[in-house]
C-alpha cells in the first residue's frame, strides 16, 4: 500500500481570479493578483512549496509519486490528479504551481496535471472570484 502523506494550505479568493491559463494552476502567498495571473486561483496562501514538510516533499520526489489537490471554496469543491517527480526542488518560499507539462522549476508542485486554470468548474472559478471567499486546499501525496 503506498504512503499517503497530507499537507492543508489556507488561502482566500482574488476579484482577479481569471482561471484561463491552458497548462497551469498557480497557488500564491502574495496577497495581491494583477489581470494578468491568469492561472492564480488562491492568494495569501498560508504556505508556498518551501513550507511544505520534509515527509512531504521526500514522498513526492519519489519516482511514481502521485498527488491530488483538492480546491474547496465553501460547498464547492474540485479536484486535480498529478505527478511528483525526482527532478522537484519544492524550494519556492511563496508559491506553488502545477503543470500539465514536464517543466519542472523552483515554482512546480506537480507535472503531467489532469487540469490546467481554464478546465476547472465556473462555479468553483465565481467562488475563487470573491475575496471574502475561504478556501482550503488538501495536497494529498501517495508513494
């Protein structure tokens, strides 16, 4: 059975949530959100990948590691299939994002994304729009 290992990060939604990059998903703990962040989903984030724990990251690095992302914002919820991979530093202290490619940076918590921005629900996007609106994102990690 493969090791399951979950880290919770807190964020809130942005009035410039666009949802609209065809390859990444982009969590941030910068506060702020300019139109053209157009795969940034969550601001203020409480974490960015640097801050993930050291279990995490070693399971994740592993060569058939697989991570879920679960998106909430109150009674809506999404979820998004990826990959770990050796060549992960989970290094970047502000931010998290994740790829459809295999273009791995400083930046990117998972590659081979089942889904980028554009292909989430428009009622999670409307959600992820308000920035009173809480959201909860689970990282779950298997390897």
């Amino acid at each position: 059975m493969p090791k399951q290992i979950i880290e919770i990060i807190h964020g809130v939604g942005h009035e410039n949530v666009q949802a609209t990059h065809h390859s990444t998903v982009e969590f941030t703990k910068d506060a702020a959100l300019s139109i053209k962040g157009d795969c940034v989903l969550v601001v203020s984030a409480n974490k960015g990948l640097g801050d993930l724990s050291p279990e995490f990251k070693t399971n994740l690095k592993k060569q058939n590691a697989r991570v879920t992302i679960k998106i909430e914002a109150g009674d809506v919820s999404e979820e998004i299939q990826a990959q770990g991979s050796p060549n992960l530093t989970l290094a970047h202290p502000d931010e998290m994002v994740l790829r459809k490619s295999d273009f791995v940076s400083d930046r990117t918590l998972g590659i081979y994304a089942n889904k980028a921005a554009k292909d989430l629900s428009r009622e999670l996007v409307m959600k992820l729009k308000n920035p009173a609106q809480k959201v909860k994102i689970t990282l779950t990690v298997r390897a």
